[in-house]
C-alpha cells in the first residue's frame, strides 16, 4: 500500500478501502461511487454543531478524546522545523469557515488522495458526486439554518431526498464506520506494532523521535491511558519504511 501511495498511509481504514476496490475487480465492476464531500459541504459531521468553539488550527480526528499529536515524542531539534497551519477565514462565518477548512486543507484532500489511489491500484473508476462544484459551493453558501436543525445536519438534502428515499433511509443519523484499529493495535496486533516502532526508532526515527518518550506513549496507550491510534500508526509507518529500505 506505501508503495502505491508513494507516502505514508492513513491506517488500516485505507487497507479496507483497498479490499473493496480489489473485490469489485473480481466481480467485473468498474465505475464505483462515493460519498465523499456531502458532510463537509452540508455539515453532517457532529462537530459542526459546535463550530464556534471548534479550533481550526488543529485537523479533525474523530472518535478520540485525547490530543492527535505526541511533541514530547520528538526531538527538540526536529519539532522546531515544524510550521503551525494557519487556518483562512474568508467566509466569516464559524461554521462555513470550519467546512472550508475540511474541504480545502482538511478532510478532503486527505480522503481523495488515499481513495484515488487506492481504486487505481485495482483499476477501478472512483466517482465522487457530491463533490461537484455547484454541490459544494451552495452548501457552503448558505447560512446555518438551511443545514443543521434539531441537532441535525444535512437538513436540506434531506428535505430535498423526501419523495426520493424512505424515511429510515433519510433520517438516518450520521453512522461514522470506524475499523477496530485502536483495539487491534493494543490487542491481537501488538506484537508486530512494537516490532515496527523499534525498526522505527532503530533507523530513521533515531534522529526524529525520543526514544524514551516514544515507548513510555506507547506503553501507556496498550494499558488504555491513550484512545488514539493516529501517532501510534505514524511510527509504525516510519517502521514499515525503514524495513523496505533497508530490505
């Protein structure tokens, strides 16, 4: 998958994108859709409804309440190359600025980039029609009220979907599906988590990572102090590299 993607991917969710993309190839399918850009542009996402205390500096990671980022787990010299994104404002507005932000820096490029690769490792054509221009732009446009209601986003796509979808269907909560990397890495994929964070820290990651504080987080999320996987799967990606370089 790192050799498709040119990069380090996002976890193991990209791992079981790339599965469904490999099975349509075996059932002969070749266009696929996807859903991509209808929660940012027509704020389905929790979060959206507390868009005026929402800090856009710092990247959506969603289902974890504990911080996305380890810098103590960095090396004083390496952390200071680091350069803070500064979020645009542009239409003045918490909640659509905070839906710019997903769809230009944030979310959307991220899942497209990993999508896109991953129906191209198959073959596969990945469509994306809520992310037609004219889709985008007038959810972005309108005011609040024309998206979320009752503590419910996607309120007019939702209205407009009335006489198209049935009811379970178009009053479905937002359902996010999550792949049990949390529980897997501190569970049945530990072993090979820590083999990969010590390749890490053996090659490239000495000169970026403190060693110290790098085993004492991990330590600390397998015993359950830490419920996100994201700086976890970061070092063991940098394994992954480090063990394809050097064979």
């Amino acid at each position: 998958m790192q050799a498709f993607q040119d990069e380090p991917f996002g976890g193991l969710p990209t791992l079981g994108m790339a599965l469904i993309h490999e099975q349509a190839r075996e059932l002969g399918v070749v266009v696929l859709l996807d859903g991509n850009g209808m929660d940012e542009a027509w704020a389905g996402y929790d979060y959206y409804r507390r868009a005026g205390a929402i800090d856009t500096k710092i990247g959506p990671v969603q289902g974890t309440f504990t911080p996305s980022t380890h810098h103590p787990c960095l090396r004083p010299e390496f952390a200071s190359r680091a350069r803070p994104f500064v979020p645009e404002h542009p239409l003045r507005d918490p909640l659509r600025d905070l839906q710019y932000r997903d769809v230009r820096y944030a979310k959307i490029p991220r899942a497209m980039r990993f999508a896109d690769r991953c129906s191209m490792m198959y073959g596969r054509e990945l469509r994306e029609p809520f992310l037609d221009h004219r889709i985008v732009e007038l959810g972005l446009a309108l005011p609040a009220a024309y998206k979320i209601r009752d503590g419910q986003g996607k309120w007019l796509p939702r209205r407009i979907a009335e006489h198209l979808l049935p009811d379970g269907v178009r009053e479905a909560p937002k359902r996010p599906v999550q792949t049990p990397q949390r529980e897997w890495l501190r569970g049945p994929l530990a072993g090979w988590a820590d083999h990969q964070i010590e390749v890490a820290l053996a090659g490239w990651g000495q000169d970026w990572l403190d060693p110290v504080a790098t085993r004492a987080a991990w330590r600390d999320y397998r015993q359950g102090q830490s419920d996100n996987s994201f700086p976890i799967w970061q070092w063991i990606s940098l394994g992954m590299i480090a063990g394809d370089e050097h064979g």
